[in-house]
C-alpha cells in the first residue's frame, strides 16, 4: 500500500476536508486568519500539495465543528447523494 497523497483514500479526505470547510461557512483566507497560516497553507492543504497531519487535522474539526470521524476513510462519502 503506498502512502501516496495522490491516492484514493487521500483524495477522498481532501474532499471532505473542503467540504467541511465550506459547510462552516468559511473562506480559505477566514480559516487562516483563524489558525494563524496564510491563506496559501490552506489552499495547499486542501489540494493535496501539503500533507495534514493529525494535530493539523483536530484544529481543523474544531474550527470546522466536525468529529474526527468526518474526515475517516470508510465512512460513507458526505456528497454523494443518497
């Protein structure tokens, strides 16, 4: 199994990660303000180019008001329609 950010299970988390963000009703410019990054973080963050870690990830799903367990592979995706 490769750990490739490009990979499925990567891609997905990248998704709800987005969507997370714009659920909240946050800009990528708002959420960095609030973290304290430039914007450009975020965007990378979001697009694959930076891997998140896990203490990156529990500032997002604070700010964001989501658990953990939103943004884990195997969870039924939150855009696909039911």
């Amino acid at each position: 199994m490769g750990s490739s950010v490009h990979s499925d299970r990567y891609q997905a988390f990248l998704k709800r990660l987005r969507a997370a963000r714009r659920e909240a009703g946050l800009t990528q410019q708002e959420v960095a303000a609030q973290l304290g990054v430039p914007q450009s973080y975020i965007s990378k963050c979001e697009s694959g180019e930076r891997r998140v870690d896990v203490i990156e990830l529990a500032d997002f799903a604070a700010l964001y008001n989501k658990p953990l367990s939103y943004f884990a592979y195997g969870q039924r995706d939150p855009l696909e329609a039911s």
